[in-house]
C-alpha cells in the first residue's frame, strides 16, 4: 500500500498528489511515468512523474478525471492509502544540450510537460511556455511555468483568460516573428501533437512529443502500448514515452487509442462520456479552428 | 500393497463436460480421488532400473512416490516428489508429461504409460488439502540473496536457498508472486489458489516477496549488491517480451499479443466483472500459433464468449508444440483448427478496427534447421477469415530490461542471459535461470535450473566467505 501524503485540486478535474514511495522518488526522472492502481480490482494507469522528493521518498502525480480510475483516485484524500504504484517506468527525456526551447503543453498535457519546463530552466535553457486551456477556471500551474521560463503565453479556447486561441495559434505566431528554437516538447492531446509537429517540421525545429497510448503492465510484456515510430514498431512504455515527433504516426496511436471506448462507456458512461467529449471537441485544433 | 492393475490404459480424470467448461473460468479437470489415485499408481511396474526418471527434467524419484500412495503415505510421497520438485501441484498439472516422464514409461509400450502427472498432481493437492500450514520459518545464516523475478525459475531457487538458511528476498514487478503461473496460465488450467498457496508457503517460512519492484527500474542488481547488502542475485526475469508477425494491419484496432489478451484476463481478471480491467467479448476470434500460449489464449477466448475461436497454425497437428491434452481439450471445447494456414493481413474496417484476417494454406516441404518439415506457402490459396479480435500467440523473448541497466551481463543475440551449466553468468555473484536464459520454455525446466542455480550460489557464497 502507498500513501497519499498530499492533495491539491489544481481545478474542478485535475488533482495534485503526493505519493509516498521512495523506490520510484530515488530513481524518478523527468520524463518517467509510474502506474497506479487504487483498489485490488482496479486497473493499472499510467500518469507521468510531476515532481521528485528524493529526500522525503515522495512522488507527484498531476491526473485529470476522465473514467473511473482517475475519479476513484481524485476521490482519495491525504493519509489514506493506494493499492499499487510502480515505477519509474519509461526512459527519462534527454534534455541536455539545448541554448533555447518552447515547452508547448495543452490541456492536462501541461502538467505533463511542466517537468521538462522545470528541467530544462534548471539546465540553463532559456525556455518559452505556451500552455492552453479551455478556460479561466481550468488554468493551472501558472505561477510554477512563470518561474520557470522567459516567457509564458496563457492560450484559452474562449479568450477568458491570457489570449484567446489554440496552442498552435500562439505557435504559428512566434515562428512567423522569425522565433528561433532548438528544442520543442510538445505535450498534449494527440491532434495538437500532430498540428505542432506539422508546423515545426518545416523550420526542422527537433521536436519531443510525450505518447499516451494505452498499457497494461508498463514494462515491455504486452505490446499494448505499440506505437509506431519511422515505420518500426516500439513499445511505447519501454522505448518511450518521449519520441521525435517527426517519426510518430499520430494517426495509428489516435485509432489505437480509441480500443475500449465501448467496453469503458459501458462501465462509466455518464462521468467519462461527458469529459472525453468536451476534452475531444476543444482540444483537437484541426478539427475545430480550421 | 494393493495388487497390481494391468488394465492398458489410464483411469480416467474426471472433468467438466466440455460444452458447459468452455463458458466458465473454473478448473477443467477435477484430478483424482484417492481411489482413483490407488488404482491407478497399482499400474506402475515399479521398474528397477526407472526409465520414467531419465524423461523428467528434475528427476523426480517416480516409482518411489507411487509406491508410497500405494502404502497410503501421502505426506512422504509428497516429501519424495519435494526432494526434487518444489512446484508438484503445479507440475502435475502443467508438464508436457507425454514429451517427458510418461514417454519413457514401459507401460506405454503396450498401451497408456502411467499418469504420473495426475499422480503427482493428486499427491500435491491431497497434502495442501489435508495438512494444516505450518508457518515455520527456517534458520537463517545471516547471508543474503536477491532473487529477480517470482516464477517458476525464481520460486525454486528462493525456495532451496531458504532452505540452506539464506536470507532470500524476490523482487517482482508485478503485483503478485508466480510469473507466467498467474499471467500466462489460465485460470481453468492451473486455478490462481494454487500458485498463492506455493508463494504463501515461502513466505511463511522467512522469504520476502517485494512485488511493484521493477529490477532495472525501481532498483538496480548493482544497488541489490553495493546499497543492499546482498551477496548475490539470482535473476529468472523469464522471457516476456512479445513477438509479432510484421504483417499489414497488425495495429489495428482488436489485435492483441497473447501476453496482453491473458494478462489483462488471468492477472487483472478481466473476466470477472469486479474487476475494472476491458477486454474484448468478441464473438470472432482468430489465435496465430500453436503452443500452450496458443491454446490457452483460444479456450479464453471461448469463455469470453466466443463463438467461432479458430486457431491458426501453419503446421499440422504433428508438429504442434502445446501439450497433447490442451490441444484435445481445446478439440472438445469447439475451437476451430485452421492448420496448415499462414496470417497474411489483417484487415481493417472505417475506423481501425479488426474485421478480418486473410490467410494462405500451406504444405510441408524439406524439413528446416528444427527437423521439422518447413511449412511452404500453396500459389493462390488465399482466403479471409471473418473474425473481430486477433491475438497474436508466436513466441516471446527475454525482455532487455535487466540486461541493459546492468554492466558487464553477456546475452545472446535474441537477448538470451549467457550462463554456464551451474548458471553462473558474465558477472561474479550474478546467476540466472529459466525462460530469461533458455528462451520460452517449459515450468519444470524453469525450476529445474533455479534449484541448480540455487546450489551453484550456496558454493559461490561458501568459498567467498571462507
Ligand atoms: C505514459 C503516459 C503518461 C500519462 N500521464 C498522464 C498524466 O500525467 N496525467 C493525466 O491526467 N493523464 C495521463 N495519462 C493518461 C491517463 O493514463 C489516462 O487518462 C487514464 O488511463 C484514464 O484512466 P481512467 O480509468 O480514469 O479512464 P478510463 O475509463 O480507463 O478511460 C477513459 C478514456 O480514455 C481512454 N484511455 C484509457 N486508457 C488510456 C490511456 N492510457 N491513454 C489514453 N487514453 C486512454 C479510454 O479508451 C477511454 O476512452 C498518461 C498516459 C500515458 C500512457
Ligand atoms: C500462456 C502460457 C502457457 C504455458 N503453458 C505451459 C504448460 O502448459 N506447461 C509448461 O511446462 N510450460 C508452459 N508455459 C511456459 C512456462 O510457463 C514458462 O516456461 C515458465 O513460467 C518460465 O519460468 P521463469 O521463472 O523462467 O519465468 P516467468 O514465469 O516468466 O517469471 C518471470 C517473472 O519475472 C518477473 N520479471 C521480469 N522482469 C523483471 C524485472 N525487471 N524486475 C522484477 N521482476 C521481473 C516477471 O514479471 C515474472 O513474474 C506456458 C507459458 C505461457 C505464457
Ligand atoms: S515434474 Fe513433470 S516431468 Fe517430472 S515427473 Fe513430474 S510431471 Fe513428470
Ligand atoms: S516406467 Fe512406468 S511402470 Fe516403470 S517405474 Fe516408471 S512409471 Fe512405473
Ligand atoms: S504497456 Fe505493456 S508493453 Fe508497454
């Protein structure tokens, strides 16, 4: 059993926790993930590794409610217990090396990149952050990116909060202005991955995309988590979860990915239905700017 | 003793009827009563010079734990059976008996060999049945082992470095103990409880089992030694990683590897509605291979609620690797055999899903490197199979996890750990056994080479320390 030391509601559907496990805190780094599971009979989730307390042996997690899992987990307080945390699963992000990068994060993808933002500044990276939301009500870690970077650029799909538009609205605009990178991570939905990485790849901006594809055991037994990469097939939970996102075929992870969504309707329609489709209208810039 | 029974073949196991087993999880075979079981242990010779013993991996002592049922000493039977084997109830069940102990039996010559397996079988689950656990934790000397991984390879050699009083803790990195025992094998053919009682067992008698422990990951075999204390580490990590065909469409949408299928039914229970893991309900389905994997993951597929479950095998059934009695079950249980028939496609619908399978018959040329002959592909023998869910049932290698997180350990060129006949590897202190070593192989040999691992530490430790 593992601890929940801390919680924090980040917004009405994403939760900050700390996790008790010195295991996973002594060998965390960014760009792992762990996988969870509440309660005997519940599944293993991955969530990406948010934040490191080596010295205090704890693990952050940054989650977004979408189906029974996560609502199980969102439920738990500090103090009480989870039933199984592994890892850290995956290969870290290789962040070395870098003069100038645009951390890009969408949706609850934003948590999951703000530990490269974090890294990448402590690295000595000047860093630019472009992190989109729905709305005001769902902004969150702004003050942490803000410490973090040169600049940052709210987007918000209605214009409630920072600017108004998509991520790759704020992106188009900074490469047209002749803004010069040498990394991009981009981390998000998988149609604002896929936009990203089509307007980075004609500046031959090197870009990293976080995939999410769905897993079992998180350490290279299932072939669940196949992506594929140039044309080779690679277990995302042990070749990834970062890959070179001009090699991803985000069309077969989208299609992938979509796997159980009858089998999960079945079991938690109203909660999941309602989020994965606003998430789905609102997060997909292609579909719905163009 | 009873007088001897020359009937020619074996009693009979009493078993689910196999329309009604193939729509539940529940055990297939009941295994034998005691009279069952006396009946039939009166049909060993007891040969003098043994010849069932040279066909079992570890040596089992055959005719004298029959001969012990027959004397009604369950207790010492299973002891003797112990002496060699440390997972009978397992072994009883899972062995490909009729390649190994019973193919050498003399019965055979004129009829049915001995059921050893079903008598060991009963021996195992008559003593776990009617003896009282006794948590009696063994002596320790103070010297440590690591043991990576809880399978049949690590749970032997747990179990004999325990026994000679070493501090044994197995580092699993799933959340329970037993390897392919609780993932792979289902629960209709090796029930969950019995593999718990075997782990319950070592860790009542002093073996730590850490579980959510990826070895490579959440530790390393370099902390075990330098930050744990650890004398040396025993590593039967298996052989996990999933092979696909490389065929057009083998991502879409319904194709699983058989790894995935029965671990998302065996270990997280999918099956059972309790538990929050999906799975396909397919009514469609095609299995690729001709295993145990093969079998196991089409009989799933049946209880899952399969209606046409074909396997698709490109040999015959000559040449089938899985154990005769699961290729009979799976016969009985309506599965449908596609031999001699190669995957070529997959083919895929609107939105990604599976919607077919296109296949090519195929006929036995020039036998290969294996000696068996080489199945070749006929000109024009194309033709689809309807089915919604493929589960890709091939073959598996040892995942590179544990090799590539540690310095100086030899592997073969498909990832194989390069040891010595005691196990021994490239690395002073580190050992290894089972699938991580051999490849996908078989329960018995597994534990076998843990056991010999197993004593091959014991002298590694004794003459470091002397
Ligand atoms: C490496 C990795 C890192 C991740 N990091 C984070 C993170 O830091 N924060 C976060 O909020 N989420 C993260 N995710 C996504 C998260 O794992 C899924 O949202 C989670 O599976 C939802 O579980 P659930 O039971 O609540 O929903 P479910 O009811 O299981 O699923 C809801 C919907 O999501 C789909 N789905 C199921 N599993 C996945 C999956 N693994 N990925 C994508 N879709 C899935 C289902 O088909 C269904 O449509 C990550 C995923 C991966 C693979
Ligand atoms: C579906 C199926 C059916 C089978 N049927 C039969 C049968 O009928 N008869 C028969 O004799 N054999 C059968 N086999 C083969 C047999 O099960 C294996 O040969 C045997 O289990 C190998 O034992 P092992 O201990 O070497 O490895 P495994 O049983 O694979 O155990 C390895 C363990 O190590 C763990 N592990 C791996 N990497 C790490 C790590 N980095 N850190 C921590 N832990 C790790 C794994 O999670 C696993 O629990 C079958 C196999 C399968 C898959
Ligand atoms: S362990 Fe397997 S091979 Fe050996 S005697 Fe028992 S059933 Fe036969
Ligand atoms: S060969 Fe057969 S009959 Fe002879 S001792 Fe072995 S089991 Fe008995
Ligand atoms: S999650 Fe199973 S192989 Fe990646």
């Amino acid at each position: 059993m593992y601890r929940i030391v801390r919680k924090e509601k980040l917004n009405a559907n994403v939760t900050r926790m700390s996790i008790d496990a010195p295991h996973v805190a002594v060998h965390a780094n960014v760009g792992q993930f762990i996988m969870f599971r509440v309660y005997e009979f519940g599944e293993r989730v991955p969530l990406t590794i948010a934040g490191v307390d080596r010295e205090a042996g704890t693990v952050d997690i940054i989650f977004q409610t979408i189906g029974k899992s996560t609502r199980l987990l969102a439920e738990k307080e500090a103090g009480d217990t989870i039933y199984g945390f592994v890892g850290p699963l995956g290969q870290p992000s290789e962040l070395e090396g870098y003069d100038r990068a645009l951390v890009i994060g969408g949706g609850v993808g934003t948590a999951i990149a703000f530990p490269s933002a974090v890294k990448l500044n402590r690295l000595g990276t000047k860093v630019d952050v472009i992190a989109g939301f729905k709305n005001k009500d769902i902004v969150f870690l702004e003050d942490e990116f803000r410490a973090a970077s040169e600049n940052l650029y709210v987007m918000t799909d209605d214009g409630s909060y920072g600017e108004e538009g998509f991520v790759t609205n704020k992106l188009k605009q900074l490469l047209d202005a002749g803004e010069k990178y040498d990394l991009v991570v981009a981390i998000g939905p998988i149609p604002m991955m896929k936009a990203v990485v089509a307007m980075t790849k004609e500046k031959e901006m090197k870009t990293l995309v976080s995939l999410n594809p769905i897993m079992v055991d998180g350490t290279g037994m299932c072939g669940g988590c196949r992506v594929q990469i140039g044309g080779q097939t690679k277990f995302a939970c042990v070749d990834g979860p970062e890959f070179d996102g001009f090699m991803v075929d985000f069309d077969d992870l989208a299609r992938r990915n979509r796997s159980y969504l009858s089998e999960e309707e079945d079991r938690d329609h109203a909660c999941r239905l309602q989020i994965a489709a606003e998430q789905f209208d609102h997060d997909d810039p292609v579909q719905n700017k163009e | 003793m009873s007088t001897r029974n020359m009937s020619p073949v074996k009693v009979d196991m009493p078993s689910q009827e196999p329309l009604i087993r193939a729509k539940n999880f529940k055990e297939v075979t009941h295994g034998y009563t005691e009279e069952m079981a006396l009946e039939e242990a009166a049909r060993c010779l007891q040969c003098k010079h043994k010849p069932c013993i040279q066909g079992c991996p570890v040596n089992v002592q055959i005719p004298d734990f029959i001969r012990l049922i027959l004397e009604r000493d369950y207790q010492a039977a299973n002891e003797k059976i112990l002496e060699t084997n440390v997972l009978p109830a397992v072994c009883g069940r899972v062995c490909p008996q009729e390649n190994q102990c019973e193919k050498y039996c003399v019965r055979g010559i004129k009829g049915e060999s001995v059921a050893i397996g079903r008598l060991e079988r009963f021996v195992a689950d008559y003593v776990r049945d009617n003896t009282e656990l006794k948590p009696e934790k063994y002596k320790m000397n103070g010297n440590k082992v690591a043991v990576v991984g809880s399978g049949p390879a690590g749970l032997s050699c747990a179990g004999d470095l325990a026994r000679m009083g070493y501090e044994v803790t197995m580092y699993e990195s799933l959340p329970e103990g037993g390897g392919v025992l609780v993932y792979g094998i289902p629960e209709f053919r090796l029930p969950n409880h019995i593999v718990r009682h075997e782990v319950r067992q070592l860790r009542a008698k002093g073996v730590v089992l850490e579980r959510n422990m990826v070895v490579g990951r959440s530790i390393t075999i370099d902390e075990l030694f330098d930050k744990h204390g650890f004398e040396a580490v025993f590593v039967g990590s298996g052989a996990g990683l999933p092979v696909f065909l490389g065929i057009p469409g083998e991502n879409a949408v319904g194709v699983y590897s058989a790894n995935e299928y029965l671990t998302r039914s065996n270990l997280m229970r999918a099956y059972d509605s309790r538990y929050d893991t999906p799975i396909r309900h397919s009514k469609n389905v095609a299995v690729v291979g001709g295993g145990n994997v093969a079998m196991d993951s089409a009989r799933t597929a049946l209880r899952l609620g399969g209606e046409n479950v074909h396997i698709v095998y490109r040999r015959s059934f000559d040449e089938m690797p899985a154990r005769s009695e699961e290729v009979h079950h799976a016969q009985e249980e309506g599965v449908i055999f596609e031999n001699l028939t190669n995957p070529i496609a997959v083919k895929m619908g609107q939105q990604g899903e599976v919607i077919g399978l296109t296949c090519i018959r195929m006929e036995l040329g020039e036998p290969d490197d294996s000696g068996r002959r080489r199945p070749v592909p006929v000109p024009g023998s194309e033709f689809d199979i309807d089915v919604d869910t493929v589960v890709i049932a091939v073959g598996t290698n040892p995942n590179p996890l544990i090799k590539s997180t540690t310095k100086g350990l030899e592997v073969t060129d498909w990832g194989g750990i390069v040891t010595d006949e005691s196990g021994a590897t490239s690395r002073p202190g580190i050992f290894a056994g089972g699938d991580a070593v051999t490849g996908a192989a078989t329960v018995i040999s597994a534990a076998g080479a843990g056991k010999v691992a197993a004593a091959a530490i014991d002298k590694y430790i004794q003459e470091k320390n002397a």
